[in-house]
C-alpha cells in the first residue's frame, strides 16, 4: 500500500509533483471505492455503463422480476434561479393555439434533450473505449457520443444537440451544446437556442448511478443551476419499440374509436 505520510516529508519532492500526488488521490479512493461495490469495468479500467436503465422517469424500487415504476418527473422550479431581465416570456409562452408550439409531443413532435433524459421509458447505454452511445426507448432517439474529442467549430442546432464526453476520475461527463429552442420539460418552459447542459453519471453501487445536469442557459437563467438524479441498472431488460404514430388514435387530443369500438352490436 502506497504510504502517503512517508513520501510527504521527503525532501527533494517538488511542489508540482505533491500536488499531483494529491489531485490523483481522491480518484484513486474513488476507483477503489467503486471496485470494492462490484462496479463493472472495462478493459482500460474505466467504469462500464452498458446496459439498459431506468433513468430519472422511475421510482427505482426493483420488484419481483426486475420490475419497476414508471413516475412524472420534472426539473424543480426551486432549483431554479432568477430569470434574465425579459426572459420571462421566452421561458413561459403564451399558448398560440398551434400544437406544434403549444404542445408538440402530443404530435409526435421529440421532446428532445434534456427533457428526453426525464421520459418514463427505459435507455440504453453501448460503451467502448471511444465513444458511448445512448438509445432511448421513447421515439427511438439515440445520442453517439465520442470520448476526448472536441466540439465542432459549427455546430447545427438540433432536438439533441451536439455531445462529447470525457472522463473526470470515475465519472463519465457529458457536454452538450447546439440545442435548438425547444421544450426544456414542460410544454409551457422552454429553454433558448444558447443551452449547454453538462452531465455527470457515476456508479453508487453496482445496479445504481448517480446522475446529475447542470442547465447553462444565458438567455433564460441569470446562472447555471443543477439538479440530481438516480439511473437504476435492470439486467433482464431489453429496448422496446415504441412508435408514436402507430395506433395514434389521439393525435392532439382528438381522438377517433378503436377499431373494436366499431363493431357492430
């Protein structure tokens, strides 16, 4: 075992290399820590996300089988600090009477991230060594996400944005920007096409992460703000298909009978 109290008094040791011995410390800990709960690992040692999970849209209280419940989850407005001068309307808007505005889920419109990551459907993580790839079972979006790589310089604004990914010890974090305006989790709170949001996913114990966002906003919020999370590993599930348009039978709330509605008496 290393002995810290002995290398510390060493004479000759530089300040540079003391404090880089004490910037590994606490991710040594860290690894040692995860390693000790079981915490699966790839080849180069990092932690390994694969799987398929129950995200935050869960209560996460496995019952027989490997089941679990699906809830209505939301960022807390609390969390949330004080809005831009003039923001107010960019964040709340106004109904329009236009679905595709007002509510554009209910047209199989992507809720797009972040609020997809709040979805009460499961996700699916594929890691390799370069790169981590999310499909999420809602509208079978999915986000590749390459390690150690930077942003492009430009960047096209989409539903998901653009993401990368590093590691910071034994956490997996992510950087998303090129976010287009959109719903951020509800359809009457939405975030500006200036979003960046960072993510932070790592182990608790081996069938349980933590994972925290941070919202950047500068166009809505007058400061960053973080809430957290808990993402739940289920080692019996498998990604549905999940079509919006199939069997849509309420497409903007207008509804039409089923066909066994129809039926003759």
């Amino acid at each position: 075992m290393f002995n810290v109290r002995k290398h510390l008094f060493v004479p000759f040791m530089t300040a540079a290399a003391l404090v880089a011995l004490l910037a590994i410390l606490p991710a040594a800990a860290q690894q040692a820590a995860a390693t000790a709960r079981g915490v699966p690992r790839m080849p180069n040692g990092k932690p390994n996300f694969s799987g398929v999970w129950a995200g935050p849209g869960f209560t996460h209280k496995v019952g027989p089988n490997d089941t679990d419940t699906p809830i209505v989850t939301s960022f807390d407005r609390n969390r949330m600090p004080a809005l831009v001068p003039g923001a107010e309307a960019l964040f709340h808007q106004a109904p329009t009477g236009d679905l595709r505005h007002d509510d554009p889920t209910a047209l199989c419109l992507p809720d797009g991230h972040p609020r997809q990551v709040l979805a009460p459907y499961a996700q699916q993580i594929i890691q390799t060594p370069g790169m981590v790839a999310i499909l999420y079972e809602y509208m079978h979006f999915f986000r590749v996400i390459p390690l150690d790589k930077p942003h492009p310089k430009e960047v096209d604004l989409t539903y998901m944005g653009d993401a990368v990914a590093k590691w910071e010890g034994d956490t997996l974090v992510i950087d998303t920007i090129g976010l287009r305006e959109w719903t951020l989790a509800a359809s009457n709170q939405w975030h500006s096409d200036a979003l960046h949001t960072v993510e932070r996913l790592h182990y608790i114990d081996a069938t349980t992460a933590a994972y925290e966002i941070t919202i950047d906003d500068p166009k809505i919020f007058t400061k960053p703000w973080s809430q957290e999370f808990q993402m739940k590993l289920h080692p019996t599930w498998s990604i549905y298909e999940q079509v919006c348009e199939e069997n849509n039978r309420c497409e903007g709330g207008k509804c039409t009978p089923s066909d066994s509605q129809n039926v003759p008496k």
